[in-house]
C-alpha cells in the first residue's frame, strides 16, 4: 500500500513514472514529490507539462527505454496508456519491481482520505476544481488531484493540503473509477463516450454504478437530476443507498438556488451552472454557509483550456477574441459552442475543431455532424490520433466536412490540411463570407483534445 509520509522516515523511498506527462498522472507525481518520494519519469515527448515537472525539481527522461529506471527503484507507476512491452515496464519485470497503473496508485490514496471524487462523462474538471475551492474557502485545506491546470494553484494540476481530506477527478477512461473508494461521489453526466472502452451506454451506466457502489457505508451521492441516463439509475441508486445507509441528493440547473449561483459566477454556459449547482449542494451538505459557498464558486475563474481566453486576432478591421477548449464530443462541443454564443449573441463564432481518435469520431459520426449547429463558421483540421490507442478508419475530418454540407448545403464548412495554413485559411474564410461585418469582429474558439492547442499562438501574435 502506498502511504502518506511520516516525520520517521530515514530515507527517500525512489517512484518512477512512465508516461508522467499524462495530465493525471503529472499530479499524482506531484503529489509523491510532496510526500518526500524521490520522483522520475519519461515520456514520449516534451511538452508544456514535462517542462512544468522539470521546473518542480522531477527528473524527466524523453523517451522510453531501461536505463530510465533508477537503480532502488520501490515502485513504478504507469499511464494506462501504456504498453506492457514498454522497455521500462519489461525491466521492472526483470528486476522485480511492483508496477501499478495511475488508477490503482491514486486508488490506494483514495482510502487513506476522506475523499470526495467527481465523475462524469463532461465536466468531470470544472466540477472539481470547483469542490476544491470550496473546501479551501471553508478551512478544510484538501489536497487535490484534477486532470486539469488552475490558476488557483498556480497553474499546476495539484495542491498538497494539511488535512484528510482529498478532491480527485474520477476518470471513466479504462475504467480507472473502479479503483476509487470515496466518502462522497460526484456524478455530473453520464453518456456516450470512451466507446474503445465501453461498448454501449448500457455498459457506462453499469460502469458509472459500480463507481457508486464504492462509495464507503455512510457516505453521500451527488447527482445530476436533469440527466436521463444518470436518472434512469434512480431505482438501482435507491436500493444502493439503503444497503450501504448512503445519502443521496438529486440536483438540477432548474434548482432555485442557481439563480444566486448565476450572479457570481464568471464562467459562462449553463452547463457551467449545473456543475456550480452541485458543488453548491456539497457546500449544504458539508453545513457550509450560502454566503461562502457562493463566494468559493465566484472566486473560479476557469481552468486551462476550458473556454480559456488567449488573447485577439487581427481580423478584418478589428480584434477577434480567441479561446481555447479541450472539448471533443458532440455532447461537449454543442454545450460550448452554445455557452459561448449566449455570451457574445451579437458577434460571428467561427469553430476550429481537430476531431480526437478515430474510433470517436466513427461511432459518434451523425451527432458530430449536428454538433455545430451554433457555429456560423466550422474549420477542420484533420484528425488526432491517440498513441498506442488508435488507428486510421473509414472516417476523416475531410468526410465530416462533406457530411455537415450534405446535412446543410449553405452551412460555411471548410476543411484545412495544415495547422500551419491556419491563420491565413481564418482570415481568408471569414473575410469572403457573409458573416464579415466591419463594426464587428468574430469570436475564434480553438477546440479539441488533441494538439489544437499549440496552433493558438498562430492565430494571436
């Protein structure tokens, strides 16, 4: 078992990480930094994240091979991204050294902690980071564990606290939520999605509930009534809730409370409101006063890469506001695209979307064609294929172009080959389309889970 450290300890025990540059993963290396572990990794390659470990005294190694590991390595813990032929993970074989994937490792610390886990199928991270500062507002000082990077923890995707409380993200993915024992669980949503891993949504709501069943006697639920799939569980959670003496509280964006939680927030979409909502609801359940609940959710001002500003492009006469986000399923890109264009109802939206993983993208292919009903404009770049998790298909971003004009023949779509081309494809695009307004620029919404993110800064010198 993985334990929290001890003032006794005579010496550092060694933790090595293979795939640290895994957004959940980097934090639960920080979190071994903090509890006085010697930390390394690798990864496949350098990006934002594994500069950030590096900065943080982790030593990172780009690239996998054996000589990676340290000599006294204790344990290894791995992305589940990663393959059991990985030369890291054959020569722990070798030497015997205990590997744990990044579920099982965060699940041993899930029941060292009186810990609160948020899952769902979309906004899993908002809603943590929301519980988070809830808790900290409140004196609780937790540590957390988000699949995200805040400002409020200055830009990492960590913070260590004093108390025995912990705040994880409960991801879905390779059913990694299995391994988690929470005192209070959060369920935002419920849908289609990680079909590589599910097979259909019979088979997430089974998952979705043996995530519940793990939830400790005595504990609490926390569930979002205005969703169907979760809803239809409503008879299978009542009876879970008597066997194990559960609470269970059922909440809606429809809640009289949301009213106040609309004047405070700074983020904007309702489905922003209904992730407020619940974190409310854990306030009133962890006898927290309304005045500093609503003061916590306020005090967000969202996360990296969820509707994240970035700065203006030079468009036509004007400066586009230019936003970042991570969403990228239909579910998610409708509630975006929707969310942003309640906040500027007056201006064009223009969508660049890099669709992520094949696999999503053919089984979800007709609601991705609906998805971007909101956006005046929709540019394609092609598709990011997940390593070691995907492959190519009988569907591509040049498809779904011709899918959405077939759907709607004067919906302006357009697919660019190469990120690089994009700055000029916006420019050009936008300037002969009817959307082109001289007392009005558009807003640009760069989105998708992939690499997307790294074609911005394009857009914005």
């Amino acid at each position: 078992m993985i334990t929290k450290k001890s003032s006794a300890q005579a010496s550092r025990k060694i933790v090595h990480f293979v795939g640290i540059g895994g957004i959940g993963v980097s934090a639960l290396a920080r979190y071994f930094l903090s509890q006085n572990w010697a930390v390394s990794g690798s990864d496949a390659a350098r990006h934002v994240i594994t500069d950030g470990l590096k900065k943080d005294a982790i030593n990172v190694k780009i690239g996998h091979k054996r000589a990676n590991v340290p000599p006294d390595t204790s344990i290894i813990i791995k992305s589940q991204a990663i393959p059991g032929d990985n030369p890291e993970i054959k020569e722990a074989a070798r030497r015997g050294i205990k590997v744990l994937s990044y579920p099982e490792a965060l699940g041993s610390i899930t029941r060292q902690y009186r810990t609160i886990a948020i899952a769902g199928s979309h906004g899993k991270s908002t809603t943590t980071a929301l519980a988070a500062l809830l808790l900290i507002r409140n004196g609780l000082d937790p540590t957390v564990v988000i699949g995200n990077n805040l400002k409020e923890f200055g830009g990492q995707n960590f913070r260590i606290g004093k108390s025995d409380w912990l705040v994880i993200e409960a991801d879905e993915y390779g059913r990694a939520f299995y391994h988690y024992s929470p005192s209070i669980a959060m369920v935002t949503n419920i849908d289609r999605e990680h079909l590589d891993i599910y097979k259909n949504i019979t088979d997430a709501k089974n998952a979705f509930m043996h995530f519940l069943a793990n939830t400790v006697a005595g504990g609490a639920l926390i569930l979002n009534r205005d969703d169907k799939n979760l809803r239809s569980l409503k008879t299978r959670i009542a009876a879970l809730a008597k066997r194990k003496k559960l609470r269970v509280i059922w909440y809606s964006a429809k809640d009289p409370s949301t009213a106040k939680i609309e004047k405070v927030m700074k983020i904007f979409g309702t489905h922003n409101l209904s992730n407020a909502e619940s974190v409310y609801q854990l306030g009133t359940l962890l006898g927290f006063g309304e005045k500093n609940t609503l003061a916590a959710i306020g005090s967000y001002r969202g996360a990296w890469r969820r509707m994240e500003y970035r700065g203006t492009m030079k468009l036509g006469g004007g400066k586009a506001p230019v936003y970042d986000d991570y969403a990228h399923h239909p579910t998610e890109i409708k509630a975006t695209l929707r969310a942003i264009k309640e906040q500027f109802p007056k201006q064009p939206l223009i969508c660049v979307f890099q669709p992520h993983q094949t696999k999503r993208l053919e089984l979800l292919f007709k609601e991705f064609t609906g998805a971007f009903d909101d956006a005046d404009i929709t540019m394609l770049l092609p598709i990011y294929r997940v390593r070691g998790r995907d492959e190519a298909g009988s569907q591509s971003s040049e498809s779904l172009t011709e899918a959405i004009r077939r759907r709607d023949p004067d919906r302006y779509v357009v697919y660019v080959e190469r990120a690089k081309d994009l700055p000029a494809a916006v420019k050009d695009f936008y300037l002969s389309s009817p959307f082109a307004k001289k007392d009005r620029s558009p807003v640009i919404v760069m989105m998708g889970a992939g690499d997307v993110v790294n074609a911005t800064a394009s857009l914005i010198k």
